[in-house]
C-alpha cells in the first residue's frame, strides 16, 4: 500500500503548530520558517523558539495547543470570552490544571448522579466566586456535559460581563414571566449556555423565592447535564440563601487575606440551616501584584464534610 502524504493523512488538519498559526493569520510563512530555524539550531519546541523570537505570545500558544489536543478554547457563538478567563484563553496554564481537578473532584462527588448543580457561595463580595463559576462551567461543557450557566444575582450579577455580552434579558425576566426560558438561554460555545440575570429588580428576593428556581431547573431538567449558579454575596442579603435552599447543593468560595474565617464558617452555618448540602469549599489566591492575569493557581478543592478548611498547596 503506497504511503500518504502529509496532506492526504490529514495531519494538518490539527498537526504542526505552524500549520495552525498560519491558518489563524497569526504568523506568515517567512516567521513560521524563522521560528523552524530558531528551532533546530537551538533544539527547542516550537512554542518556546517564537517566544524567544518574540513573535507569539504565552496565550497564543497555549490557546493553540488547546485546540490541537481537543481541550483548547473555540470561538464563542455570542459574544467573547475577557482575557481574566484563563480557564478558557490558557488550557495550559497552572490555574486551568488545577480547575480540570477540582472538575474531576465534582464528578467524583457526584458519581453516578444523572444531574450536576450546585452554586458558588460567599460570604463578600470580590472573592472570586462569578470567575469561578464562569469557569467550572465551561471545564464541565468540555468533557461533555451540558451545562448551563446561570446568574441568580439579581442585585450585581455581571456574568454577562465576562463574555461580552451586554445588557440582556435573563433570570428575572423569567421568573416575572416576561419572557420563556428557552427565548432567554445564549448558547455560548458546544454544550455550554448561559442565563444572565437579566434587569436589576427592585425586589430581588421576592423574585428568587420558592419554589421558582426550583420549578425553572425542572423545566430544563432534560436539556442539560449541569447546571451551575452564581449568587449574590451572602453577607448583603438572604438571596443566596435561598437560591442555595431550592438547589440544595453549596460550594463555598474563600479568598487569601481576604475572606474572614468566621464569615465563611457563618455562611456554611446558614447554608446548613436552610437544608443545603455544603459539599466543601474553594480556596484561591490572586497573583502577586502587577500580574494581569488575574486569579492564579492557588485554588483548592475541599469536597469533604471534615476538615471544612484547609490551605491551599
């Protein structure tokens, strides 16, 4: 049998980086042969030799390699993903290892379970928690679940902010009945959609009351695999109570030198008291200052009842 070139054996289909940047426009033939050189003369991969030349940056790469090894950011269908979600601009990168573990970390937890959901709860404000759903979300639509993210914070929830996608109509306007579900989803990439909280209200809590979550996640119940929550900071008001109480399943959110410890001990006690399953809490840190890149890769999954804290590795 005679042997197949390169181009009939599809191998540039998700072959030589080179290949990729070149059909991404991100680099010409002329810099693709000038990394090549750089390359065997100093024998290093071809990521490290265009950083050396300066010609890709760290995010280029790795967004690249992600797609090459089928775990990488694609284009959205609506909107665009803000550079802080590194989950999703560098699959490579340290944060992005240790969120696909703390992803594993859910699906044992869950095991046989038909259904996925949870919300992300803090007990302030800048602790991490809409990044961290925003990211849990998309590391579960790529191993296949389909999942749905929602904003259930109906006083400041901006998830509609870190995909660009403006001011739209969303849970609030759901829950009022001005609008149906399935007109309110945006799908953003395969097996990933998203429920923006939709027009501040004047009366979130009464909006957020049971049994209307409840009765929404059951309407959708046979669409999607997953369904993860943003919620309100539970030191401002009783919403992330009781959006936590309909879903019955917590994970908490801390922040070094920024979350007080008894703060986060009173939100599990409240979580608790309102019939929640707290399956455990995230850990994270910010990177040193003047790093751009926002929430780095301190994070630390505790998905046991005991010990409930525990510093990050």
């Amino acid at each position: 049998m005679p042997e197949l070139n390169e181009a009939q054996s599809g191998a540039t289909k998700i072959g030589r980086l080179g290949e990729l940047f070149l059909q991404k426009g991100l680099l010409t033939e002329a810099q693709v042969e000038q990394i090549s050189v750089e390359q065997r003369e100093k024998k290093l991969r071809f990521g490290d030799a265009a950083l050396a030349l300066g010609l890709l940056s760290q995010v280029e790469i790795d967004s690249a390699l992600g797609e090459q090894f089928g775990v990488g950011s694609k284009d959205l269908y609506n909107g665009s993903a803000d550079k802080k979600l590194r989950f999703f601009h560098a699959p490579f990168s340290k944060e992005a290892e240790e969120i696909r573990g703390l992803r594993s970390e859910l699906l044992l937890k869950y095991g046989a379970l038909e259904k996925i959901k949870f919300a992300l709860i803090s007990p302030g404000t800048a602790e991490g928690k809409t990044y961290m759903a925003a990211s849990l979300a998309i590391a579960l639509s790529q191993v296949g679940r389909k999942t749905l993210l929602i904003d259930a914070d109906l006083r400041t929830g901006n998830l509609h902010e870190l995909f660009s996608l403006g001011v739209r109509d969303g849970l609030s306007s759901v829950l009022i009945g001005r609008l149906t579900l399935s007109d309110a989803l945006i799908p953003l990439m395969p097996n990933l959609h998203i429920l923006p909280a939709g027009p501040r209200a004047p009366n979130p809590l009464e909006i957020l009351r049971a049994p209307r979550l409840r009765e929404l996640l059951e309407s959708c119940h046979d669409q999607f695999d997953a369904f993860v929550f943003d919620t309100c900071a539970a030191s401002e008001s009783s919403d992330a109570q009781m959006v936590a109480h309909q879903i019955g399943v917590a994970l908490l959110v801390a922040q070094k030198d920024l979350t007080v410890l008894s703060d986060l001990r009173q939100t599990r006690s409240d979580m608790q008291a309102a019939g929640v399953n707290v399956i455990g809490t995230i850990y994270n840190q910010y990177a040193p200052q003047g790093d751009s890149t926002g929430l780095r890769a301190r994070i630390a999954a505790l998905l046991r009842r005991l010990p409930f804290f525990r510093r990050a590795v």
